[in-house]
C-alpha cells in the first residue's frame, strides 16, 4: 500500500509538472503571437511603406536631374520650358514623397529622422545648384552651363542620390530583420505546438495511470475494511470503539452487546456515564466506573454459565 500510495503521489507530481509546462508553453506561443503580430505590423505600416517612398524620393531626383539636361540641350524654348516643367514637378514629387515618409515613422524615430534631415539636406543643396544651372541654360551660356554641371551639380547630385539610397537600404534592412524576426517567431510556435501536443498525449497517460491506481487503492481500502468489519463483528470478546473527546460509542460488535445487555440501536443512544450492565442483569448507575465494573462481572456469569448447571452470583 505504501508503494501504490508513492506512486499515486509521483503521478500526481508528474501531472502538475506536465500542467506547469502546458502553461508556460501557451505563455510562450501566446508572446510568440505578439511577436509576429507585432513585427508583421511594422513591416506593413512601417519598412515597407518608408521603402516604397524612398525609392519614390530616388526617382523623383533622377527625374529631375534628367529633364534638367535635356532642358540643357533643347534646340527650342518650347521644348525647354515643357523639361523645367518637369523638372519642378519632380520637385514637389520629392517634397511629397518625404511628408508621407515622415508620416510611417515607427521603428526607430531618431535614427529615421536623421536620414530623412541628411536627404532634405542634400536635395536642398542639390535644387540650389540646379536653380543655377537652370538660369545658365535660360540665359543661353550652352558652355557656362556644361562647366557648372560638371563642377558644382553633378557633386550635389551624387550627395543627394547617396542620401536617398541610405534612406532605402536603411528600411530594407528593417524589412530583411523583421521577415526573420516573424520567420523565428513562426518556428518557435511550431515548436510550441508540437510540445503541447507531446504534453497533451503525457497528460492523457497520466491520468489513465493515475484512474488505475486510484482504482486499485479504492479496491484494496474496500477489501481491507470489509476484512476488519468481519473480523470486529464475529470476534467473541467485546468490542467498542468509542469518540476520544465525548467517549461516545461509535461501533460496538455483537458480543459487546451481548455482554452488556442492550442492542445494537440502544447501545449509541445514551452516553456512557449514564449506561450499567444492562436492565435485565444491573442497575443503572449515574457512575461511569461502575459501568465498567459490571462489565468483567457480566463476563464472569456467563462462564459459570457454561461451567455449572445453575448461575451463582459472582462479586
């Protein structure tokens, strides 16, 4: 019994153990959740959007820069205002392009906000020296016009290419860090799962484990007080088992009864300090000693009893 009842109590353990780390298993996938949640949200609202509007900002530069050469070499007036038309839609094209992406910051406002001012920056240096070279070609200096664009535009043109390009690398570089954040996130509920799972089809185990013992320690407790009750009811001496702290009969056998003199539904019905030996062979007595005197008294007769033909009283 000892050994069933330890290990009753380590599948018990074992079952706690198991519910412990479902729960923390599902703390995990639950956070894991968030992770992705999270991440998917900021590539969707952030990298992604500051990507698509950097490459806009990029080509809204080229743009520019483009049709303001082909401006440079226009044969008629014409033609050239319709390419600095160009040119300044661009211009408002970047401007526009640079509110909105100001407008999806969220990851890291500094480090995003100090890339856009390094790009507004150079794209103001680089319409400063385009606006000369624009007043170069209105005024026809073909030759002036070519020097400045190699001496002062094409450097402010690189600058600002440069800055668009680290604006661009710097969202993709979010894009490529939150993808493998989600995809790690993604595995790791995987994992969650299959644990959960594991610890699912264990707790079934143990819980089967855990009905059979209980079962068997139900069966054998039955047997074992079936086995006492048969053994307090046939045992020839009295027997009672009384209330420690009243003294109240709980129990007694048949020859208790017998010995005494009362029946089974008598014998619980008053305390023992008001009960003698029994109406038909004492008095009673308000005595509880007396009581128990009578008892061994009692014992007495009944084996003269059997010893003689005639009852002697005994004292």
């Amino acid at each position: 019994m000892s050994r069933q009842s330890d290990t009753s109590m380590q599948i018990r353990v074992t079952s706690i153990a198991i519910l412990g780390l479902l729960i923390a298993l599902a703390a995990a996938a639950y956070f894991s959740g968030l992770r992705v949640q999270r991440d998917g949200d900021l590539i969707a609202k952030d990298a992604v959007p500051g990507t698509i509007h950097a490459h806009h900002m990029r080509m809204a530069i080229s743009r520019s820069i483009g049709w303001a050469l082909v401006a440079g070499s226009a044969q008629t007036t014409q033609f050239r205002d319709t390419c600095l038309k160009v040119v300044y839609e661009a211009d408002e094209a970047f401007a526009n392009e640079l509110k909105q992406y100001e407008a999806t910051i969220k990851i890291n406002p500094v480090a995003d906000r100090a890339l856009i001012r390094q790009a507004r920056e150079t794209y103001a240096e680089f319409h400063k020296q385009r606006t000369a070279y624009e007043a170069l070609i209105l005024a026809g200096d073909r030759d002036g016009a070519a020097a400045f664009l190699e001496r002062d535009l094409l450097p402010a043109f690189n600058q600002t290419i440069k800055a668009a390009e680290d604006v661009i690398q710097y969202n993709h570089g979010n894009s490529l860090a939150f993808s493998d954040s989600i995809q790690r996130s993604v595995h790791q509920l995987y994992w969650a799962v299959a644990v959960v799972v594991v610890l699912a089809l264990a707790c079934a185990v143990v819980l089967v484990l855990n009905l059979t013992v209980r079962r068997r320690e139900l069966q054998e407790l039955q047997e074992k007080e079936e086995k006492f009750s048969k053994a307090f009811q046939a045992n020839p001496s009295g027997i009672a088992i009384t209330e420690a702290a009243t003294g109240r009969y709980l129990e007694v056998n048949d020859s208790f009864c017998r010995i005494l003199g009362y029946s089974h539904a008598e014998v619980p019905a008053s305390p023992p300090r008001t009960r003698g030996s029994g109406p038909a062979r004492h008095s009673a007595s308000a005595s509880f000693s007396p009581c128990w005197r009578a008892v061994p008294c009692a014992i007495r007769r009944s084996r003269c009893a059997r010893a003689t033909a005639s009852a002697r009283p005994c004292h």
